[in-house]
C-alpha cells in the first residue's frame, strides 16, 4: 500500500508539472494552432452614420465623424489620435476612446464611434489606432472645411 501511495503522488505531481510547462509555453501548445491567422486591423472613417467608409470624408467643424475599427488578430489599443496634417510633418490634435473594456479593444470584433470635430479645426487630418498584433499604427484621413 505504501508503494502505491508513492506512486499516486509521483503520477499528481508530473500532471501538475506537465500542466505548469503549458501554461508557461502556451505557444507551444494549442495556443499557437488557435491564433495562427494574423490579420491587421481595419480603421474606416465617414460623414453619413450609415456608410461605413469614405474615401477622404469631408466633415464641417461641429459635425460628427463616424468611426468604424475591425479589430485585428490581437486587437486594438482602446484609442484613436487625431493629427493635423501640415505638409509632411503631422501635428497631434486631439485622442479619443473607442469605449472597449479595458485599455484594448478585443479581437476580431467591429467597433464603431462617434466623434465631434471641434469648432477651430480646418484642413486634412488623419485618425490612427495602434494595432497590437504588428505594432504599428493604422491610418485614416479626412478633410474639415
């Protein structure tokens, strides 16, 4: 009886040990086969709360921009930058929170917001989102007049 107690023991402890090495290594494991598809994130942006994209929507100051962001593989950061365009250079106006859970927006959902621009604005600007699965930003422009 004592031999099988030793081994019961030895035989928990391993499944313990197996089940910590895949937590650790969860690329290793079925993580990796779940998640192989990466996609980047899409950001759209219109005048009209029923059209989803415009190229180039032209929005009057006051007036709402509507906002529509496919997630990607790994999601977005829960925020868009508003920039100014200025030639080559690009000055930042403005951020806004696209309202998900937490400080990411999960992936591969759709996310929309609306967003008031400001009475002062004239010109082209740009709304970028930070995609986290390529680590760069995703861009969208838009003219005020």
């Amino acid at each position: 009886m004592d031999n099988d107690n030793k081994m019961l023991v030895m035989a928990a402890l391993v499944i313990v040990a197996l089940g910590f090495i895949g937590f650790l290594f969860g690329d290793l494991t079925g993580f990796a086969a779940r998640n192989s598809q990466k996609t980047l994130s899409r950001l759209y942006l219109s005048s009209d709360p029923n059209i989803i994209e415009e190229f180039n929507p032209v929005v009057g100051p006051t007036d709402f921009l509507y906002i529509t962001v496919e997630t990607g593989s790994a999601g977005i950061k829960d925020e868009v930058a508003f920039y100014e365009q200025l030639g080559l250079n690009s000055r930042r106006r403005a951020k806004a929170f696209m309202d998900c859970t937490g400080y990411i927006c999960r992936p591969n959902r759709v996310e929309t917001k609306d967003y008031k621009i400001p009475s002062d604005w004239n010109g082209d600007y740009c709304a970028k989102v930070y995609d986290n699965e390529f680590k760069e930003d995703i861009e969208a422009c838009f003219t005020v007049e």
